[in-house]
C-alpha cells in the first residue's frame, strides 16, 4: 500500500487535481473533475499516511502541505461526520512548521498503460500513448464518445492556467489534441450493443514498441504507432486510417523536453495527417496574445460547435505562416507557451475559435457550456503524401507555475 500511494497514486496528482491522462472515460463527466478527483485522492491519503515508514511518510506530508497550501477551499470541503477526523489531520499538516511544502521533482514511466508523468519543481508534463497493450481511450455506456486519440501521444502541460479543470473536454476539439499526429475523421463508436449503448471506438494498435525509462529526474518515451487497429475483444471492427504510420520519441529533461517524430506517412485518403502543435483554451475574452517571430498576429475568430468539428461540417481551416523560426501565445495566468522552429521555411497553420460544446455530445449528462469558451490550436502544415522527420523542444522557465514551450521541426 505505501508503495502504491508514494510511486503511483501521489505521482497521478499535482496541484488541485488528479491528471486527466488517468481519469479514463470519467474526464466525460463534469461533476468529476480533475480538480474533484484530485481532492479524493488527498482524503484518501490523509486517512493512511501516518501508516507509512520514515522517508515515504515525508514525502507523503510535504506533497500533502503543498497541494493544501494551492488548494485554498480543500479544508473547507471536508465537511460532514465522516470527514471530521481527516479535516483534523488536514489542519494538523498545514499547522506543523517541521514538515516542508514541497513536491519532489521525478520522472516516472508506467510500462502498464503507457503513460509517463515528468514533474519538475515548476510544472508537471504528461505524456498518454497507446500500443498492442493499451487502448487509444475507453469508450464505454455513451461516455467518452469523441475520445478516439487521448492516447496517441497527447501532451499535457499543468501549470498556473488550469486548462483541463472546466469545460475543457466537452469543448477541445478531439481531432486536434495536442501532441497527436492523426487523420481527422470521425471514428465512431459503432452501434448499439444489448445494453443499449454504443461501445466502439476504442482499440489497440498492432505497435510493441512504445514505453519508456528514466535516469534519475531525467526521463524519455517512445511510441511507433499506425492507424491498423487490433479490436478489443466483443467490439465490432474499427476502420481508421490503416496506411499511417509513424514514430514519435519525447526526451525530458531538468528544464526541457524534446519531442521527435520520424517517418510519418499515410496513403490512400484524401484527408491530411496533422499533428497538433498545441490546442489551448485561452481567457474568456480571446485576448491571450500571439506573437510569431516577434510580431503580434490578428487572426480571425471562427465560431464552431465541437460536433461540427468532429463531423466537419464546420470550418476548421486556420491562418497560414510560413518562415517561422518561433510563436509565444500568451498564458491565462502563467508566462505563457513559446514554440521554437530551428528548420527554415517552417509553415504552421494557426485557428483561433469560439467553441462551444454540449457534455451530452460526449456524455450522458443533458447540459451546455453556458459560457463562451475560447481554444487556440497551433497545427502544423498539411503533411499527406510524404515522409516527415520533426524534432520538438520544449523549454520551461525556471519560474514556479511559469512554462514557455518550445518545439520545433525538422
């Protein structure tokens, strides 16, 4: 039990939430949030982390004090007889001047469902890939029904901006996650089965090659994938793209993470393969800046309802550049994502939406976003019909709930 707290459940948590990247089908339902899940996991480990031997119970408390201390309205939450004596235990943490706030910064690979979670002092990056192991998502009793590509290499970036908390899931548009190199079409989720619901859409790839290891805090993954799926077992078949193929490796480092892909290619579609740069949800207001190559941008916003996205009824298309050696867009609260292009002649293609969504378009619960949310996608050029080698890089600043990303493509 200590083990699996201190190595797995700690290590899925970071500040005020548990890591959508672990959360399944569940990121689907809006009253479980990352940040709720986030605040069970805290309850959980209050109750049993005076079990624990020496080291492991330090760890254990210091992490506990410091996601206390971000998470200003977790105390209070704990309300009710049940939750008095962990409310106590809480308070006891917070008030204790011997125990340090801190989360250790390490990089840990999860061989058994593909993930990997680099956390340095001043954010945390997660990696989701799927393989001959490990499904692309799950999609299960009408949840999760455009999940098709969390696992394909999906990047996360947890920092001061909070950007999968609130009316992400049910806004993003799934063909364009970052990190992910796809086709974007509508996989589906097949027909109904006796239960009434529709259960497809979920799969594995015929790839072993994908995992990770880490050297100290250092750490780097790797992930051959293709669009030839192997069924899950009582599903129906899933067609998706069986000509792609591709491989993608991420190194991470202290205060760095290079990204690289070789060999992509697909054939025989007419749709492009893209590769997702960075899918941001910006201030309500749309008023985050972008500059590219130093100069401020004024990109067009284009309104679309996330189901128009995903059946392309909708215009997705995005501002062309060309030449770009680098892009900032501004943060909602943090310094903001920088991307760096070393590669002459490099093309990206920018779109800045209003979109909205209905959690019942990937969920079961009958409710709309009221409130304008806004996304930023940056996607690279069009790359169908030709190999394509990139390198990313990401740099962050050594600056506490600050990130500026850089990638680049070769």
């Amino acid at each position: 039990m200590e083990s699996y707290i201190v190595e797995d459940l700690a290590m899925a948590c970071t500040v005020e939430c548990m890591l959508d990247c672990l959360k399944g089908r569940s990121v689907s339902r809006p009253a479980s949030s990352n940040k709720a899940a986030g605040r069970e996991a805290m309850t959980v480990i209050l109750q049993i982390a005076d079990s624990f031997s020496g080291e492991a119970k330090n760890t254990t408390l210091s992490s506990l004090k410091y996601w206390m201390e971000e998470d200003e309205g977790f105390v209070d939450s704990l309300t009710g007889a049940e939750n008095m004596a962990i409310k106590k235990k809480a308070k006891e943490i917070l008030e204790d001047s011997s125990i340090q706030s801190q989360v250790t910064p390490i990089h840990k690979s999860y061989p058994l469902m593909d993930r990997a979670v680099h956390r340095t002092e001043n954010y945390l990056f997660a990696l989701s890939m799927y393989s001959e192991r490990i499904q692309n998502t799950e999609i299960m009793n009408d949840e999760n029904r455009f999940g098709w590509h969390q696992n394909n290499g999906m990047t996360y970036i947890y920092d001061a901006d909070e950007q999968y908390t609130e009316n992400y899931w049910n806004t993003v548009n799934p063909l364009r996650l970052p990190g992910t190199t796809v086709v974007p079409v509508n996989i589906g989720t097949g027909k109904p089965d006796g239960s009434g619901f529709a259960q497809g859409g979920d799969f594995c790839s015929n790839e072993s090659w994908v995992g990770g290891t880490s050297l100290g805090n250092y750490g780097i993954s790797g992930m051959a994938f293709s669009g030839e799926t192997q069924g899950i077992a009582g599903d129906a078949p899933v067609s998706y793209a069986p000509e792609l193929k591709g491989k993608k490796s991420w190194f991470m480092f202290g205060d760095e993470i290079v990204c690289l892909g070789a060999g992509i290619t697909n054939k025989n579609m007419e749709l492009p393969v893209e590769t997702t740069i960075e899918n941001k949800k910006l201030k309500e207001d749309g008023s985050n800046r972008l500059l590219v190559n130093g100069e401020e941008t004024d990109i067009p916003v284009k309104e679309a309802n996330v189901k128009e996205l995903v059946e392309r009824s909708a215009d997705a298309s995005g501002t062309s550049f060309d030449k770009v050696s680098w892009a900032h867009l501004e943060g909602n609260q943090s310094a903001g994502t920088g991307y760096y292009f070393p590669e002459e002649n490099t093309e990206i293609q920018v779109r800045r939406g209003r979109t909205t969504g209905n959690w019942k378009d990937i969920g079961t619960l009958k409710e709309r976003a009221q409130r304008i949310i806004w996304k930023c996608g940056l996607t690279m050029g069009r790359i169908q019909k030709m190999p394509l080698t990139a390198t990313c890089c990401c740099r962050k600043q050594a600056l506490r709930k600050q990130s500026v990303m850089q990638k680049h493509r070769k």
